[in-house]
C-alpha cells in the first residue's frame, strides 16, 4: 500500500459522509461515488451510494446499480475511444479532413477541419444548437442526414485551430463520421469495439429510443429534468434534447451507467495509460496521445476528447496532478483519472431533477475531490 493511504472501509465511511452532506444541502437528491487506488491486480476500489435516485413522481432509494444518464461523459467514453478503434483499423487518420471523412465536398475553412479539432473543441463551430425543434418533424432514418446537413451549415466562430469552444456540435458530427466509417450504428461501435472488451457492456450503453421498451426496468434507472417539451419527469430516456430528437444515440450524449461500470471503465482506461493492461482494439501509443493536452490552442484545457484540470478554479479541485484527465457531464457526472497518484474519482449524481437550475454541483465537485484526495494521501500538503 502506498504511503499515507486508509484502509478502504474507513475512507468508504468518509465519502458517504460527503454524499449524505450533498443531499443535505440540496446538491443532489442522490449521488453515487466509486474511487480506484492503484493499477492492475493491486488497485482497490471503494463504491459508495445515497439518497433517493426519484423524488418525482414519487420518492424511490438509490440502489447501488441505479443507471444514471452520463450526459457529455459519453464524449471521451464512447466517442472518443470508438475515434481510436477507428485508428487502429486504420480507417481514419486524427489529421483527416471533413471532406474526407464525410467524403463530399466542403467549401471555405470548414474543408481544413480535422478530427483533431473536432476532439479538442477546436473546430470553430458553436457550442449548442437546439435541432430538436426540426428534428422531431423528421423520419427517423433521415434524422443524422440532416443533423450533418445544418451543422455544415452553421458560420463559424473561429478559424478551425485558433480558439477553443466547447462544442457539442462537433461531437454530434464525430458521432456521425464514426457511422459511416464503420459502416453500423454508433451504439452498435461502442458496444461491440470499445466496452466489450472491458465485459462492461451490460453496465454501460445506449438507451436508444428503439430498444427502450426491451431494456430494463424504469426503476433501474435514476430521475432527472422534468421536461418543459417532453412534458414529463425523465427517467431511462436521455435528458440532452439534441440527443433525445436523434433517437437517444448520438456522439455527445447518451450512455447510461451505474457506478460500478463507470468506475471499473475508469480504472481501465487507467491501466491502459500506466501499461498494466492490453485492449485488443486500442493501442497504448494512441491512447496516451489522446490523454495528452493539446498545447498549440492558448488557454486551452483540452487534450482530445477529454479535459485536464484548469489552472484556477478547476472542477477537479486543487490536488489532483496537472496531467490527470477527466470530463463532467450537465446532468451531474464526473470523472478524473490522475496518472501519477494512481487515483480514479467518479462522481455520479441527478443533481438536474427535477429542475437544471440547481447549480450548487459547481462548488460541491472541487470540494468533493479535494476531500477524498486529503483521505487519500493525508501526508500530501
């Protein structure tokens, strides 16, 4: 064990603490936290739960395997690690252009897009679109036609390269080269090339609109937003409208997971990066370059696909090392992965129900990892 670390069962003690803490001060109504510490056979691992995953319609007990909606988690989970099975079958390049990878022709600087800059939030395309609105009038195989159509479409903000903007439009359309480059859907890429692998298909995926009705149980999964257009609390139907509209698959949003498969995903991603582990599908070349910052957009956090910790104010708190990665997702999750203490932290919560303007997640986070950091290595000042 390495220096300063706890016994798991008192640290799990303290992180239930945290959780009862943010329930009590109205962070959450439930929260899930799983923490890995150490690679390979020696890691631990500590998974903790509270609160109640519905209050609404009625009030129902988080269990341990509740799924919760992962929202922008799916970005470095799926997306990402699917754009490098891509690579190791040698049918895309990161540095391809637009007009290669959606094979037409693209006028202006949008032809100089790269998957580089899709994966960095470099692209120059805006953040947000609200499509849903067009998009429920549509056939369902001609949804992802025209979602690529209007977002070829959008002017851009900046020259592709110069300036970072978080972007979801540009995971949409990574969702979509991914379908046409694989020749499949991208819940179907995700499962088969990226999670199986891992054995972790059954606690992590879509919930795609068309497979709904055979999946699981409502009650396995946790509530979120009461929807002003949906006109109902939401719960195991995905809470991103664009996504929802898409049929509950798409490149930015749109994985479920419980807090064990989340976490383990986690740890393995972290066995990969440290070379204590093998995917069949992803090499570990590729993958560290993907875990790396990109430094040639100033002020960026972004490495490709996933964030690093910011220089002030991160989510992450302030003992995490600059080189770990992560990402948080709007409903309520996180993750960060620091390579050099060995340290996974997954934070799982419905903090949007039933409404998105509690906020208070924003000051909670960087509390939370500091905590279990300070538990973790209590001689690190």
């Amino acid at each position: 064990m390495k220096r300063g670390k706890p016994p798991f069962i008192r640290l799990k003690k303290d992180i239930k603490k945290l959780l009862e803490q943010g329930v009590l001060e109205g962070v959450f109504p439930s929260a899930a936290a799983g923490i890995v510490s150490g690679l390979g056979k020696e890691k631990k691992m500590a998974i903790v739960h509270h609160g109640n995953a519905s209050l609404y319609p009625e009030i129902r007990k988080l269990h341990k395997n509740n799924f919760f909606d992962l929202a922008s988690l799916t970005k470095p989970l799926a997306t990402s690690l699917a754009i490098l099975c891509l690579i190791e079958d040698k049918k895309i390049d990161i540095d391809e252009t637009l007009s290669s990878l959606l094979e037409k022709k693209i006028m202006g600087e949008k032809s100089n897009i790269t998957i580089r800059h899709l994966l960095s939030h470099c692209s120059g395309f805006p953040a947000h679109r609200e499509y849903f609105h067009i998009l429920q009038e549509i056939k369902e195989n001609k949804k992802m036609e025209l979602v690529e159509k209007l977002i070829l479409q959008e002017p851009l903000e900046n020259t592709p390269g110069t300036t970072s903007i978080y972007s979801d439009l540009g995971f949409i359309l990574l969702g979509r080269i991914i379908e046409k480059k694989a020749r499949c859907t991208l819940a179907h890429y995700v499962e088969e090339k990226v999670l199986k692998p891992f054995h972790l298909e059954k606690k992590i995926f879509y919930n795609s609109i068309g497979k709904r009705k055979k999946s699981r149980p409502i009650k396995d999964f946790v509530a979120t937003e009461n929807c002003p257009w949906r006109k109902k609390i939401m719960c195991g139907e995905v809470h991103d409208d664009n996504c929802f509209a898409l049929g509950g698959v798409a490149g930015h949003c749109g994985l479920f997971g419980n807090i064990e498969g989340v976490t383990t995903y986690a740890g393995f991603i972290l066995d990969l990066w440290k070379g204590t582990a093998e995917h069949p599908n992803i090499k570990k070349g590729n993958l560290v370059s993907f875990l790396t910052r990109q430094r040639k957009i100033p002020g960026s956090s972004w490495a490709l696909g996933f964030d690093t910790p910011a220089a002030e104010e991160s989510s992450s708190g302030s003992r995490l090392s600059s080189i770990s990665v992560g990402h948080l997702g709007f409903t309520g999750t996180s993750f960060w992965i620091d390579p050099e203490k060995e340290v996974v932290i997954v934070l799982l919560s419905n903090r949007v129900h039933p409404s998105r303007d509690n906020i208070k997640i924003k000051k909670f986070r960087p509390y939370f990892h500091d905590r279990v950091m300070e538990k973790l290595f209590p001689a690190d000042k």
